[in-house]
C-alpha cells in the first residue's frame, strides 16, 4: 500500500498487487478494501499489472465492496469507488 493521495477533493489509497502471487492478491485485496472502507475512504486505485491478476481481477470485484470501477487507459489498474 502506497500512501493516499487527493482526488480533486477526495483522498484516495493505492493498493499495488503488482508482482505477487494470485492468491495472495485475492488476500491482500480483500484485506486492503476493508481497511480503507474502514479508514473513511470512498476511492482506492488498485495495480495489477498484465499477468495472471489481470485475468481474475474483474470477477474479484463482483465479490468485494466496489461500487464501479474506471479502468485505466494502460489496463493494468484500475480506479474503484467502494460501497
């Protein structure tokens, strides 16, 4: 986890995923979404890269506390607002 940033006006954390293995990505996310949810956070960009992630990702988000998501132009990220 990288350390939050503004948004215009909303602060955002950063959760980078790149370089770890699927599981604990799946792990990690979870753990890293309920602790910005518990935080006060509304928006965490997460990078995943282009490898294997970058395959299970979407389907992760329908299981977990996002509301949508706004892919970045690179397609290895992305930026989600949380429930």
């Amino acid at each position: 986890m990288k350390d939050s940033k503004k948004l215009g006006q909303t602060k955002i954390k950063t959760i980078d995923l790149h370089g770890y293995t699927v599981h604990f990505s799946w792990m990690r996310l979870k753990s890293e979404l309920e602790e910005a949810k518990d935080e006060g956070y509304k928006n965490v960009k997460v990078i995943y890269g282009h490898g294997k992630i970058k395959e299970e990702i979407m389907s992760w988000a329908e299981a977990l506390p996002i509301q949508n998501i706004v892919t970045q132009f690179d397609g290895g990220a992305f930026t989600a607002r949380l429930k």
